[in-house]
C-alpha cells in the first residue's frame, strides 16, 4: 500500500466528502475536494477507528464451516444453478446497497438481470430515495437532480423539508450556515424542532404527512398571486393546468392549509410570500418527504411549485434532493432499482432492453420489472425465491416488520450473504458468507447528491481473505459459464464499460459519461471529482441540468403532476394513540456494523431513547430518564425517555440505528407497518403508531468487562455501549436482585473489591487480575443515579492501577478529575458541566464556548446544542437578576 497520503471518499451520507487518508493514522478532510473542501463531520473524522480485523469476516464460509474462495464460488454457483434449473431464473433474487461502489452495482445488475435472467434486484436505496427518483423520472423525464451543492449557498431563500442536515448531511449544513447573509432566509418544515431549526428564519411544525397540502397551498396561493412565470410554463410545460386544479381542490386556500397542516395561519402566509418573492430558492426534500406512503406525491408537489415559477436548474434556483447513502445516485445510475435497467435506462421505455441486451451480449435479459425491496422480501416469505444473495446491507433490522423478514430468511433455502463484518443480524441466517473487502480496501468511484463522480482508493491491504465485491461476483459469473462477459482485470476495467454503455445509442438520455469510458488505468485511478454528463457537449462535466428548459420527456417539456393529498397510511387510535416518527442521530450510522466500532461515537446518545414532549410525559405519569416501551401493531422498542419540547403532542421520536447486536428491544424496524408508496414502492418508515407504557424493572446496573473476560450475564432489557478499552452492557430488570451471587457469575470469577447497601439497593464489585481491572459491576436501584463510565472505561486500557485508582473504582470516577458530565462535543471531548463552568466565567456565545473549549469548531454537529445551553445559561441569569 502507499505511504503517501491517499485521497478517497468518506463512506458514510449522500454528501460524498473527499477524505485523506494513510494505512495507522488519521484521517482528515481533503481541502480540495469540491463537496467538502477539507471539513469533516464528526463520523468521517472517526473514520480511521472503525477499522481493523477486529469483528471482520476475514475467511469464506458455506454452511458454518470455513472454506477457500474456489469452493465458496462453486457453493453459490450450485445453488443458483440447481434454483434456476428446478424454479426458473425468478427463484433467485439479489438484494444490494448504496454502500456498493458503482463498479460493484454494476456487475451485480449485469450478473442478475443480464445472464441469469432474474429482474429480482432491488436495494437498500428502495428505503431512503425511491419516491424521489419516482418523483424526478415524472417531472423531468429522467432520474435527475438539476442543481448542485453552490445552489445552497447561492439561494436567497433555503426551504428544508424533511431534512434535519445538522446531523445527517453535516457539512452540507456548514455550508448552508457558512453563506448566511442579509436577506438570506432559511425554512425548515419538519414536525419537529430539530438541531437544523436553529439555521431558521421560520420554522413549520406541521402534522406529519401533510406536505403535499402545503405544497398544493402554494401552488394554488402563487396563482392567486400572480407570482407564475407563465411564460416558462408555456414555452417548457404540461399538465399544470390539471396540477393547478387538484391544488385548488384540497387547498382552496390559506386558511384550508394552515388548518390541515395544524400550522398558523401567519406562518404559511409568511412562508408563500417569501417564496413568491424570492427568485432565487432552492427546496432541499429528503427522507422526511420520501420515507411515506405518498413520498412521490409530495416529491411531485415540491417540484411544481419550482416549475410553475421556473426555478429549476438555475443558480440558487432548484429543487434538490438530498440522499442518504454515499452510492445511492451510483447505484440508480446502473439499474440498482428493480424497476431500472443500467445507465438511466428502464424496461418500459422502447428499445431499452433490447440495447442494453445487445450492448451486454446477454443471454436473456429479464423480461420486465422485479420486485421491490418490500414485496421482494414477501416474496422470500411465501417461499417464491429460492435463494437470496445480500450485498453490503443488514435487512433483518432496516426493513419494516422486520419480525416476518427474519421469519423470510429463516425460510429461505439458501441465503447468501457479502459483508465485511462477520456478526450482523442478517449475517446469523446466512448459509453462505463471503467476507468483502470493507472502506480502505475497496477502489473504485461512488456518486454523490449533486451528481459528482468520485474516486474511492484503496490504501490498505485486504483484511484476511476479503475480496472486493465485483471480483467475487465475477467469480460467481465464470462458475456459472460467463466467463467472457466478466473478465474484468480491475475496477477500471468495469468502470470503462459502464461509462460505454452510457453513451451507446444515447440519444438524450441526461446520464452520459462517455467521455470517460477511454481512461486507462492510470487516468481512472488519477480522476479527479467531475460531475455528469461528462460528453462531447460537457467534456469537463456540468455542474445544472434543465437550465434550458429542455427535459429528457419525448417532447421536452417538463410535467406538472396532479397531486391529491393523501395522509400517512398508519392512523392512531385509542389502542396506538402516539404517533412514532424514526431518524438518524447525529454520531451514528444505519445499523452501526461500522459506526459501532468506534468507541467516541457512543458518547452523544450511548442507548436507544423515546423524544416525548413533557405534556405527554405528565398526562402519563412518566419521568424522563424512566425506561419505557412503545407497543405498535408490529412489535414494540425499549429505549429511555427524553423530554424533548421541540416534539409535538402527541409524537414521539426514535432512532433508526439499534439492532440485536446493541440492545435487546431497541429496532425501530418492529414500530413500522410494510406499508409503500404505490408509485415507489419505499415504505413508510417515517410514520407508525404505537402507545407508551412504563418498563417495569427493579434495578439498572452497568457492567464494563475487560474484552474477552465477560462473565454469564442475564437481563430483560440490556443495551451494548462499547467503550474504549472495554466492552460495557447497561442492564435493568423486574426481578429482585442477588447481587452477590450475580457478581460472581457477571465479573467470570469472585470479585476482589465489593461494596453492598442492601438497604438503599446499590452494590459495587470490581475484578482483577495481576493488578490489572478486568470487569467491573456498578448497580443501582431503578431511577437510581449511575456514574458517567469515561472515567472507569480508561482504567481498563492500564497495565496497573495506583492504589487511589483502584479505591475510586467502585465510585465510579476518580474524585480528584472533575466531571465533565455528557458529551456534547464528539470531536474534542467536552463535555456539558465543562461548557456550564465555562458560561459561568463569561463565556455568552457559541463563539466564545468555541474559544475556551474548541466545541463547535470542527464538524458544527453540536453547534445547535451549545446555542441551547447558552440560550438556558442567559435565561437562568436574567431570572437572578430579577430576584
């Protein structure tokens, strides 16, 4: 591998920031990629510890025994083969992710729907961008996002809708907040308050599900206004005039709107007016919009609005979806969709199957469109796929009702499964696993929101016998007798062939990278970031597209699209009278297989929680800090309660990332119906129902064990928190306590220190060994206070403990280091009490906090929540004061 530093891609949000990265060091962000020009979010900055062997699948292995890779090819080769043979080439489907390179996408959709023959292939992507995608192909004729990441920084108006980018596109938000300006304004539509708010000129806390009313409102108000550009609409459109009168339908007017989205009359108004008026606006949508029964509808409606005053592809001036993968634009660009065939090309528009079917030299291309993620996994359930080949992704937790897609994999006769890790959820019902080379093994090119090609390299070894995901399908491939049309020597190789096909027989397609299907081996591994197309016509890329007012429709002319509102499939009632909305947090990732190695990630949120407003708290009878359930029609989560004023009444908020591995009962997945948009096929992953109920336990307790050295430990409800040095479980439970003999069995052995009140119901044990702490059990009774574990967690990355270390142990924490209490900033380790002591001696702004701690300064992550604690500390004072 090089020594020299290397420049990649971080692996993680659609943004696609350019990374610097050497094999033991560091990472940083490259000041010359165009994405991010040197920053980093706090989960890009950890890049560099979340790897190692540690947890890897590292060798092949066919029915729990390890074998070599010509053995392991032959073992899924027999089990397509014999399927196909017996079933038809249906019985065999593939399930891929936007965690794939494109070079990796696009091998898998060529195996899949090329030579066997299957359309089966569908993508984690279905959960997050498929309505958006839908949304784009009927407005514009193709799967486009016109603007770039400039727009957001050039745009007088921002309008954010479903989007919380402070924690989910990090430094797309820094952007944003970097080009604030006199006049510049920012709307965040979110039913929630959440960090991105504190960017807002205006917030819009409406009902969930109701932006396609608001959106209808707007259409309707800026007719009524006057404000259309009607020359663009003539000259470039269709169908407004039926778009225009279903918004008149079921928004006739302000009031209507403002009523159906439980909003304030003023707020809307404020909102149309300063959108009429404001030519250059960007809209930026993304899950908030998407993740819904009606994600297209209201990706539709968005869209409208931007074509009925013909701001679309202009400077400032677009609609923009944000994705949520790094690769999911890469994976839409080769038919990663089941609906999609490669290079932009679907089975419903003529010609397209046969060109590709000629372009491949295939055999027998797929007939017609596959099944989508969730009716693919309904598929398995009913026992129509034989085998199911999973790629990069972990659907047992991700996927809605995510109790029948276990009960599918448990069912399938053979479940193959590409990961890098060897102990994920979906990975436990596979029959065969390939171990897949992970980030900084993996070379080739992601794509990002703004359509900007760029290089992954590779700058470390192969962990094990890991191998990139296209060699082991190509491997597949030649088992299974296609040899020549996968011989592929490299990822240039594949990606020359891709850029190819985008341009053969392109007679307007948008997507087009012919320009660089000759790069030689040397070009490809020096391209630099480029956006698409990248032809003849734009041989250096093209940051907007449509800014002509010529569309990728048979005649040019963008679509209006009639939208009816409708509300979210799943209803409260008096059983499930919460509504349940789920979402990333700021310093996690999906479901943590990567993001959980890295021990400063847990600090923020270290458990699965439930954000409840303090009036539904109260009509309960329940306490933050309580530990409680919420019971849907589908299953029921575990997490500790947070009361949040931001939350509406009424709803609550989840997070996403928990699974079997971390907690006990902590998947959002089990909260959330299969219910889809009937266009996209994404499910509503944004909106169930439950009710909330205290979780009856006696006890909490915290146990931190020396890796490897855990004893046989039992708890009803239990959440894996990995600390630096040591593995930590947090544990309660509803039965009585025998610590004594509990401790023995939890710490492996009998515990050298112990300190008991049964009286009070607090017990303390620590183990050792030749001096060295090798667990330690730390138990309280339930609502009891339990320490912050920073403290003990570093004395288990010592050799030997001085002998006030080891007296301050069972408390917990070393008296004589002050607390810094939870952290707040990931990046530089600071803490709440540290940033109250520093407002307390005369720091009163964000800036100034950032001068005497560093919090802020990096990533920005914390920056809303160090602007709410200054905000409390300036509350607290004048309320002194006037004692």
């Amino acid at each position: 591998m090089p020594d020299s530093v290397c420049k990649t891609t971080c692996p993680y949000c659609g943004v696609g920031c350019g990374v610097e990265a050497r094999a033991g060091e560091a990472v940083q962000g490259d000041k010359e990629h165009p994405a991010n020009f040197g920053r980093l979010c706090v989960k890009g900055s950890s890049l560099h510890e979340t790897l190692g062997e540690t947890g890897r699948l590292l060798h092949p292995k066919v029915n729990h025994q390890r074998v070599d890779w010509p053995a392991a090819s032959r073992a899924v080769a027999a089990a397509i083969r014999g399927s196909i043979e017996e079933h038809g080439p249906e019985s065999v489907a593939f399930y891929l992710s936007g965690q794939l390179l494109t070079e990796d996408y696009y091998v898998a959709n060529k195996l899949a729907k090329g030579f066997i023959g299957t359309p089966h292939v569908d993508t984690n992507s279905r959960l997050c961008m498929s309505s958006a995608v839908a949304a784009h192909k009927r407005a514009f004729g193709a799967d486009v996002v016109p603007g770039c990441y400039e727009d957001l920084e050039l745009a007088d108006l921002l309008v954010l809708v479903g989007s919380n980018t402070a924690w989910n596109h990090p430094i797309l938000y820094q952007r944003m907040k970097a080009a604030a300006r006199a006049g510049r304004r920012v709307v965040v539509i979110d039913p929630r308050r959440t960090a991105t708010s504190e960017l807002a000129d205006l917030h819009l806390s409406l009902k969930p599900g109701t932006d396609a009313l608001l959106f209808n409102g707007l259409l309707r108000w800026l007719a009524n206004q006057m404000a259309l550009d009607q020359a663009y609409i003539d000259r470039h459109c269709a169908g407004f005039e039926e778009a225009l009168d279903a918004a008149a339908a079921s928004a006739p007017c302000v009031e209507t709107v403002a009523q159906g989205c439980d909003l304030p009359q003023a707020d809307v108004e404020r909102f149309f007016r300063w959108f009429s008026e404001t030519a250059r606006t960007v809209t930026v949508f993304s899950q908030g919009v998407n993740q819904s029964s009606s994600g297209t509808d209201k990706g539709n409606a968005i869209i409208n609005c931007h074509l009925a005053t013909g701001r679309v592809g202009k400077p400032g001036a677009s609609p923009f979806s944000v994705t949520g993968q790094p690769n999911a634009m890469g994976g839409r660009e080769v038919g990663g969709l089941a609906n999609t065939l490669a290079a932009h090309m679907d089975y419903d528009t003529p010609g397209d199957a046969d060109r590709v079917t000629r372009f491949w030299q295939s055999p027998g291309l797929a007939k017609g469109p596959g099944h989508k993620a969730v009716d693919l996994f309904d598929a398995v359930h009913r026992g129509d796929i034989k085998v199911l080949w999973i790629m990069a992704t972990n659907p047992a937790v991700s996927l809605p009702d995510n109790a029948k897609v276990r009960e599918a994999l448990a069912r399938c006769p053979t479940v193959i499964v590409s990961d890098c890790i060897a102990d994920t959820d979906t990975a436990a019902y596979a029959d065969i696993l390939l171990p897949a080379a992970g980030w900084g093994e993996k070379d080739g090119t992601v794509t990002n929101s703004e359509r900007r090609i760029s290089r992954q390299r590779r700058f470390l070894p192969l962990a094990g016998e890991a191998r990139p995901d296209w060699w082991i399908m190509s491997e597949v491939a030649r088992e299974l007798g296609y040899q020549a049309a996968f011989d592929y020597r490299n990822a240039a190789d594949i990606f020359s062939e891709h850029a190819r096909l985008s341009a053969f027989e392109n007679t307007g397609r948008p997507f087009d990278i012919g320009g660089l299907s000759t790069l030689d081996e040397d070009q490809y591994d020096a391209l630099a970031p480029i956006q698409w197309p990248v032809n003849p016509a734009f041989p250096a890329g093209r940051a907007r597209l449509f800014d002509d007012g010529q569309f990728a429709t048979p005649d040019g002319r963008a679509r209006f699209i009639a939208v009816k509102p409708s509300l979210p499939r799943q209803q409260t009632d008096d059983t499930y009278p919460l509504v349940v909305n789920s979402g990333r947090i700021r310093d996690q990732w999906h479901t943590m297989t990567r993001t959980g190695r890295a021990a400063r990630l847990w600090q923020h949120r270290a458990e699965p929680f439930i954000d409840v407003h303090p009036g539904d708290l109260e009509k309960q009878g329940l306490k933050p800090g309580q530990l409680a359930r919420l019971i849907g029609r589908k299953g029921e989560f575990v997490g500790r309660l947070q009361a949040v004023d931001e939350q509406r009444e009424g709803e609550v908020f989840i997070p996403i990332h928990w699974n079997q591995q971390f907690s006990a009962k902590g998947m959002a997945s089990s909260l959330m119906a299969p219910v889809v948009d009937p266009v996209s096929g994404q499910p509503e992953s944004k909106h169930g129902v439950a009710r909330l109920e205290p979780l009856a336990v006696r006890w909490e307790a915290r146990l931190l064990c020396r890796p490897g050295h855990a004893g046989f430990w039992q708890a009803e409800h239990w959440s894996k928190v990995p600390q630096a040095g040591c593995d930590s479980w947090w544990l309660a439970g509803p039965e009585a306590p025998d610590w004594p003999q509990w401790a023995q069995q939890w710490l492996g052995g009998t515990p050298q220190l112990e300190m008991s009140d049964v009286a009070a119901g607090r017990y303390r044990a620590a183990r050792f060994h030749q001096g060295r702490l090798l667990a330690v059990l730390i138990a309280e009774p339930a609502g009891g206070t339990l320490p912050d574990l920073a403290w003990l967690a570093q004395c288990f990355t010592r050799d030997a403990l001085s002998a006030a270390e080891r007296r301050a142990i069972l408390a917990g924490r070393d008296v004589e280091q002050p607390d810094i209490g939870p952290v707040i900033c990931s990046c530089f380790q600071v803490g709440e009490k540290q940033i109250a002591a520093a407002l307390q001696n005369g720091a009163d702004s964000v800036d100034a906090l950032g001068v005497a701690l560093k919090c802020g300064t990096n990533c920005g992550s914390c920056v809303p929540e160090l602007k709410k604690l200054v905000e409390q500390a300036r509350i607290g004072d004048a309320e002194t004061a006037s004692r």
